[in-house]
C-alpha cells in the first residue's frame, strides 16, 4: 500500500464536516490541543474528510483515512485493568497528507491499553495536499510538530487525571509519523511555537520513542542524516522496525539515523526484516515482521517503563 494513491483524491471530495470529519467509537471523546486557532494555520481546500479504503487492504481488511485535517484532537483510552503507569502517544501515518486512523492508529491504542499502558491517538494537521513546504524546523509539515509537541504537554500536564506516570510518557509512529516520532525525541528543546498557556511550560521530550518504517531521515540522493534531526545524548531511548523491501520509505532511513543514535551513545534497539513491505500497522501476516508489538513490549519492560511480567 502506497499512501499517494490515497492523497490525490482528496482534493475532489467535498462534503460537509459534521457527517464526514473523524469520530471515535462509542464511549471515546476527541479533546482539543490548543486552547484557540492553532498555531501556524493554515487555509484548506475543504472540510475534513473520513474515508475508507476498500481496493488495497491490509491483512485481507480495508483500513480508515482522514484527510484535510485542521483541528488536531487527542483521544484517550485508558486501560481497564492492569494500568502500569506508562502511557504512549500514537502518532498514524500517511505522508503527511492523510493519517491511517485505524490501521496506525485506533488498532494500535487498543492493543497498548490491552497491555495497561494509557494510549493516547493525536489527530495531527495534515493539509491535504501534494504540494508542502520543506523549509523550517519540519520538511513537510510544520503544523505536525507543533501538534505533537503540544499533545506531549498536554498529556504530560493531565498525568494525575489519567492516571500516568509523567516520567513514562513516549510516543509511537508509523512512516511520517515515525518520522513525527523521531522529530520530538530531537527538537523538544526547540520553541517551535509561540507558548499559548501554563501547559507550555511542560516539558515535550518523550521518554522514550518508537518509529515503524519512519520516513524523511535521509536525504534524498545524498549520504547521510537530514539536518533537520539532530541526535544527542539527551535523545530519549529509541526502538526502531522496518523491512528491506520498505517501497516507500527505504532502509537508509532507519540506518541513517541508528548510525547517529550509535555515534551519541542513545539507547537504542533496531529490528530489521527481509520482508514486509511498508504500512503494514500492527494486523498480524506471515511475515515475521507483524510480530513486533511483543517485542515493543518486551523492550518497555528492560528500560523499565513497564515491569518484568
């Protein structure tokens, strides 16, 4: 699955936003982020929109888009039993023009609170378009670290009332937003955005991060890391997956930046398989790579965010 060949037909869907924009299931709340009109806003070209792909599946079962989006939300789900403390941020995927909402995204929260880990879904700005700026802080998009930044605080901010610990607070992304993912464990010192509140004043590193087949950490026909993602000491603990075969996001992507991860002695545990292809989401398949949520939570387990079973 390519997610471009979603992203071209959502210039022509038009439809109104209060039949067509996300909601979860039953018995969850979207929350806002930001108090008013976000940061760095910008015009879309229409309201939300919330599809379904029935013509390339994934595991045999059509997967859930949403496009356009310009409001981003935070939904909790909160683990029935068992709560350890430790909450993950989940970060879906989609180039930064759409977000895989239940393949990246709603699957991926139920199997964390499964586990007892509060997982928290951001909806996250995505314009919609082909055409996106690569200046600034983010190559694609902006809007998306500013959100995550925020949603980290936000969460951070909210720990008693959830439940969470606020030291064992990280993040989960696939493709763009494995990329997401890798771009808050290296810019949380930066001023993204102009503060809004008090919840700005929290910290937005995440103590840990996990990326799936992440994108945009190479440079396009040059060797090396983009400049943009700069590793040091204080990058959080890191657990990378990612197959050989990505056709969307290549190889170099993850040994890039495990090489810069190396070189600043972060801990780190990098998974590679032959095959597997790219946004795959957790929906179990023959390849041994869909097996990975064992071994994330095995990893939360020796970095001590979870205890030994």
């Amino acid at each position: 699955m390519k997610y471009p060949l979603i992203c071209a037909v959502l210039t022509a869907v038009s439809c109104h936003a209060a039949s067509c924009a996300w909601e979860p299931a039953v018995g969850f709340k979207q929350i806002p982020i930001w108090p008013g009109i976000p940061p760095a806003s910008r015009p879309l070209t229409g309201a939300e929109v919330d599809k379904t792909e029935t013509k390339e599946l994934v595991a045999g079962k059509p997967w859930q888009y949403v496009g356009n989006v310009s409001k981003p939300t935070i939904t909790v789900y909160s683990p029935k039993e068992n709560n350890t403390g430790a909450a993950v941020i989940v970060f879906p995927g989609g180039g930064y023009q759409i977000l895989a909402m239940d393949l990246e995204g709603t699957e991926v929260c139920d199997w964390l609170s499964s586990k007892g880990i509060t997982a928290v879904l951001l909806k996250y700005r995505v314009p919609g378009e082909n055409k996106l700026p690569k200046s600034g802080h983010y190559p694609k998009s902006a809007e998306a670290l500013d959100d995550a930044q925020r949603a980290i605080r936000v969460v951070r901010a909210r720990a008693a009332q959830w439940h969470i610990d606020p030291h064992k607070i990280g993040v989960l992304g696939f493709s763009a937003g494995g990329h997401l993912s890798v771009a808050v464990s290296t810019h949380f010192k930066d001023q993204i955005y102009k503060p809004v509140d008090a919840v700005d004043k929290v910290s937005c590193r995440p103590d840990f991060a996990v990326a799936l087949y992440p994108g945009h950490l190479a440079l396009d026909g040059h060797a090396g890391l983009n400049p943009d993602i700069r590793v040091t000491g204080e990058t959080p603990p890191q657990f990378i997956v990612q197959a050989e075969n990505d056709p969307v996001d290549s190889i170099d992507n993850t040994l890039v930046y495990y090489a810069a991860l190396k070189k600043a002695k972060v801990p780190t545990e990098i998974h590679l398989y032959a095959e597997g292809g790219h946004a795959f989401g957790l929906r179990p398949t023959s390849y041994p790579i869909t097996k990975w949520p064992a071994l994330v939570e095995t990893w939360l387990r020796t970095i001590g965010i979870i205890k030994p079973a």
